[in-house]
C-alpha cells in the first residue's frame, strides 16, 4: 500500500512541476504567482526535483529565466532559489525560439495530413476502428488513424488508402476490378481478401484469402501473391520478395489485439503510437532492440508501457500521459 501511494505522491508532483512549467512558458504569470511558484519550489525537496526533469526533458530555460529576472524584487529575495537540480547549468538557447520554432514544425506537420484527410470519404481517429460496407458489397476494415477514398463507376472499383491501414474483403465482380492505391503502388484483388498497412514511405502487403497482383507506379513490375504471403514496396527498393506471413497475428488488430513476437522495442512503441492519443518514445537508444514478445490489447496503450517497463526493466518520464520518455 504504501509503494501505491508513493507512486500517486510522486505522479502527482510531476503533474503540478509541468502545470508550473507550463505557466512559466506561458510568460503571463504575475509576481504573486511567481511568488506562489517559489514557495512551491522550496517546500519540498521532490518539487525542485521533477520541476528539475521537466526542464531537462525540454532542454530549455533560458526564456523562463528572463521572465523571472523581470520581477527581480520577488526573486531576489531566494537568490539560490534557482538552482535546485542544477538548473542553471544547462546554459541553452531560449525557450522563446525554441517554442517557436517547434510551432513552425507542427504547423507544417499538420497542414499536409490535414489537406490529405479533407479528401478522404472515410477516415478514423486515433484509437477509432470502422468497418464500412461499400455498394458493391465489399467491406472495408479501417484501422486506428487511417483514411480512405472510394471511386466506383461502371468500368471500375477504384480505392485510395492514404493513411493507416485497412483489411478488404472484396465482392466478386470480374466485369469492374477492384484495386486498391496505397503509397507507391497498387493492389488488384484476385480473390477475396488482403491487409494493407502504410509505414512512412513503405507499403505492406498480406493476402489473408485467395490472391493479389501487386504493381508498383511507373513501373512493369508486377507481383503475383498467393494466399499466405506477405511484401513489401517502396519508391526506391520496389517490390520485395514475398514471404510467409502470421495471419493471425497480422489481423489481430481487428481482434483489438497487438501481437508482437520477438520485435525489437523501436518498433513495438511505433505501433503503440499507432492506437496513443500523445506521443511515445525512447530516449535511450540503448533500449530500443531490446525484444519483446506477448498480446497487448489496442484500447489501453499506457498500460502496455505499463507491461513493457515490467517485463523490460526499463524506466519512463512523464509530462502527463500525452508525452511518455522510455528510458535504462
């Protein structure tokens, strides 16, 4: 019990050090509450600890720092009041550029997914799954943060997966081919079903039922693959070699399962982010090929890194759950 509530006390304090953080950056802060943050700071030897982390997590003080020296009357009375943790040995450029800079890059981040999802007819959100039946009669199973286009006519069934990931189960119709765009290159059902999943710039390919032809854009290669089977495509390495998929495993999602056998962590916290409504990652390199292996369930990310750093014997940092730091 007491180790439970040790763990509340010590979340608890990081959640108040990133609220002061926060409201430091913010640069509107009186005297009072620069006051009220001073008093906070030095009434316990963990707030000047995780406000310490916070700091360090985002590499930056010089910003808040001015901020403070605006107020000196307040500030000079605890002159040692900033160092705790160390915090003036960071030395680093302003938080002002630095923040500014970052919403230059979230802005251009966002702008081209969000004119890429107004085209979508279907779309999920993060954690969200549908499975949408089309006119033909051919069900499409979308997955978490995946977008899609449909364009039927009389000669054709022409889809456009632009994101994510999607299962198709196709209906028969030989007289309008069914073809699926994703990345760099297309899908063309021969049968029944497939799974299609965009990573970056890299298309994969797993045939769950009967066959596919798989061609890449601007190009004659063109790939045949069975039931079973698995590829890869890109723009630059082109068509893999096909090889023999886990099915069970590849489809799971659909299941509300992640099934991970032997996979290194890098790419098991890739997925996770996949299903996380924030942001994961490993900031010690030294982890990342550690192995994992086991199933997870896709609602309830945060307790799979939860899972992870158990069985792993790895640490994280929070800045409340939308930013989690795996670590040694």
């Amino acid at each position: 019990m007491k180790q439970a509530s040790d763990s509340r006390r010590i979340g608890a304090i990081q959640r108040e050090a990133t609220d002061w953080w926060v409201r430091l950056d913010s640069g509107e802060m009186d005297k009072q509450q620069l006051q009220a943050f001073e008093n906070w700071l030095a009434g316990d030897a963990a707030h000047a600890d995780a406000f310490a982390k916070v700091t360090r997590l985002w590499r930056e003080l010089d910003a808040i720092e001015a901020r403070i020296e605006q107020t000196k009357p307040v500030m000079q009375k605890t002159p040692s009041f900033w160092l705790p943790g160390g915090l003036r040995a960071f030395g680093l450029p302003g938080l002002a550029r630095w923040s500014a800079a970052l919403a230059v890059c979230c802005l251009l981040f966002w702008l081209s997914p969000f004119r890429m999802l107004l085209q979508a007819d279907y779309r999920t959100a993060i954690g969200e799954m549908r499975h949408i039946t089309l006119s033909d009669g051919s069900v499409v199973h979308l997955n978490s943060d995946s977008a899609l286009v449909i364009a039927f006519d009389a000669q054709g069934r022409q889809l456009d997966l632009l994101k994510g990931e999607a299962l198709f189960e196709v209906s028969p119709d030989r007289s309008r081919p069914f073809r699926v765009h994703a990345g760099h290159g297309s899908v063309t059902a021969l049968g029944t079903a497939f799974n299609i999943r965009l990573n970056d710039d890299e298309t994969q390919v797993t045939v769950t039922e009967h066959s596919v032809a798989v061609d890449l854009d601007n190009s004659n290669q063109t790939v045949k693959l069975e039931q079973g089977q698995q590829l890869d495509f890109d723009r630059k390495r082109g068509i893999s070699q096909s090889r023999m998929a886990d099915i069970h495993a590849i489809t799971a999602w659909q299941r509300g399962k992640l099934v991970f056998q032997n996979k290194p962590l890098g790419e098991v916290i890739a997925e996770l982010n996949r299903y996380h409504r924030g942001f994961l990652t490993i900031s010690d390199a030294s982890i990342a090929d550690r192995r994992v292996n086991g199933v997870f369930r896709t609602d309830d990310p945060l307790a799979v890194v939860g899972a992870l750093q158990s069985s792993l014997q790895i640490k994280s940092t929070r800045i409340s759950d939308y930013l989690i730091m795996l670590h040694h």
